[in-house]
C-alpha cells in the first residue's frame, strides 16, 4: 500500500545542485550550498525532503518533552533506542523529521543521535542553566554596590538595612540596644 499512490514514480535519487539549479524550483544556487534559498531543498536528499522550519521543530521538541514525562523517561529513551537509528527521535518519528548528518546528507546514525540528544543536550543546557542561576544569584549578591541604601533585595523585602557599630563602645550599644528600653533620645553619636 505505501508508495503505490504515488504516480508518477517518486525520485529517490538525491537531488544535486552540481549545474547551479535547484531542479526542485528552478532557482540559481550556488552549487557547494545545502539548502536551497527559495524551496528549502536540501542537496543530497531525495526531491521534497526540505529543511524542517522553527514552528514544527519546536512543536516536536515540546512533543518530545511531553512524551518523556509522560513515560516516566524511560519510555521514551527505550523508544528512542529504536528511533536513533534511522536519525529519529520518537516525535521526530510521529512527526516525520529526521536528522540527516550535514555532510552526507544521509540520516544520522545511533552514535551520532546518542551524542546529540543525550550528551550535547545535557551539556548544553546544563551549562546554561548552572550559568543563569551563577548569574542570577550574582546580580542578587551584588545589589548593595549601587543601590543607595547598600540594600540588597531581602533587605528590601523585609524593609532592612545593615549598620556598622565597630566604633561604638560596647556599652553604649549594650544600654541603647536593650530590650526594654525606651524612645532613646535624639543625639550626636557618643563615641
Ligand atoms: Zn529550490
């Protein structure tokens, strides 16, 4: 049943822009480039297979996520053991993408996939979430240099401010710091 609908037979030769012609939309290309500039065609891949766009690309890596979840992870990584091998992953398979090795143009294989989704990913992102929190937790930590009061953000929150009594006597501090005392008076500090 599969392929029998199509009429006339489908070319299953690569597709080459060697003469500088797309042969898919008749556009001038340059013939050592990839991807053709006006139908996305891809040299080296059978005619129509065109370069996967941001909108179906981010729709199958939330897809992906979605099945990882949805299987516990294991699921979708046994699956994706299977799918690996022909340059799939398992949304990749349902939504029919495939990762092709740039310079073949020939699907990706297992290692190749493996290393992609699995180590880059994990390093990559990794990297840049271990460097956004770095960030983050820097630009807290550092508030107090140009904020007026020398706040940080928890001295904001709990209406806070950070004194220095190294030279004040202990005993002035002891007598105006005590719990019971009163309104102190108004003074000139007592050094
Ligand atoms: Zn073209």
């Amino acid at each position: 049943m599969v392929g029998t609908a199509v009429a006339p037979p489908w070319p299953a030769d690569p597709v080459s822009f060697a003469d500088g012609t797309c042969p898919r939309c008749g556009r001038q290309v340059d013939p050592v480039t990839l991807v053709c500039d006006g139908c996305r065609q891809v040299a080296g891949a059978p005619m129509g297979v065109v370069l996967g766009d941001p909108g179906r690309r981010l729709g199958q890596y939330l897809l992906d996520i979605a099945l990882c979840l949805g299987t516990l992870g294991i699921g979708w990584f046994v699956w994706s053991l299977v799918t690996w091998k022909s340059g799939q992953t398992p949304a990749m398979r349902i939504m029919k993408l495939r990762v092709l090795h740039g310079a073949t143009s020939r699907p990706a294989r297992w290692l190749r996939m493996f290393v992609r989704e699995l180590v880059v990913k994990m390093v990559v992102v990794g990297a840049v979430t271990a460097a956004s929190f770095a960030a983050g937790v820097l630009l807290l930590d550092t508030m107090l240099l140009w904020d007026r009061g020398r706040r940080q953000v928890w001295d904001e929150i709990a209406s806070t401010i950070v004194v220095d009594e190294s030279g004040v006597p202990a005993h002035v501090l002891a007598e105006a710091w005590a719990p019971a005392a009163t309104a102190a008076p108004v003074g000139p500090p007592v050094v």
